[in-house]
C-alpha cells in the first residue's frame, strides 16, 4: 500500500489483503452446546430486560393513578383544567 492509495477517507484500497494464513490453524470448531448456550443468555438477557422495564412502568403508572385520584379528591381534577367556568 502506497501512501497515495491511502486518502484516509475510508475508501478501499485497490490492494485487496489476504488473511494470514498462520491464523487459520488456530481456527477451532464451535463445540456443539455453544450456540445453544449462547443463545439462551441472550434470551435471559432480554426477558430480564423486559421484567425491569414492566416493573418500571408499572410503578410509575401506579404512583400516577394515585396522584391523579388524590388531586381529584381535593378539586384538581385534569379534565376540567383548559376549561374556564
């Protein structure tokens, strides 16, 4: 590679590179129970993920409903806030 092929552009050289060929011996086959393993710790993952954002929500969501019902129980009430009786 010549300095002039390099523009730091991040356009492709016209020199295409091969892989070393001393890193392919060292390529493993993938034992049989990785991918499942894998897979199911992602599926945690995300489920986890799910139940802490539910819980979240519904937390927030009560604390708002009972907001909403004791401003109500005092004369706050949010249906009749744009309107001037």
């Amino acid at each position: 590679m010549s300095e002039d092929s390099d523009r730091g552009d991040g356009s492709p050289d016209e020199e295409i590179e091969l892989p070393v060929e001393e890193l392919a011996e060292l390529l493993d086959d993938v034992r049989p129970g990785f991918v499942h393993r894998v897979t199911a710790s992602l599926r945690r993952r995300s489920l986890l993920s799910q139940v802490i954002t539910f819980s979240w929500d519904a937390t927030w969501n009560a604390l708002m409903e009972f907001l909403e019902m004791a401003f109500s129980l005092f004369g706050f009430d949010r249906s009749n806030r744009g309107e001037n009786d």
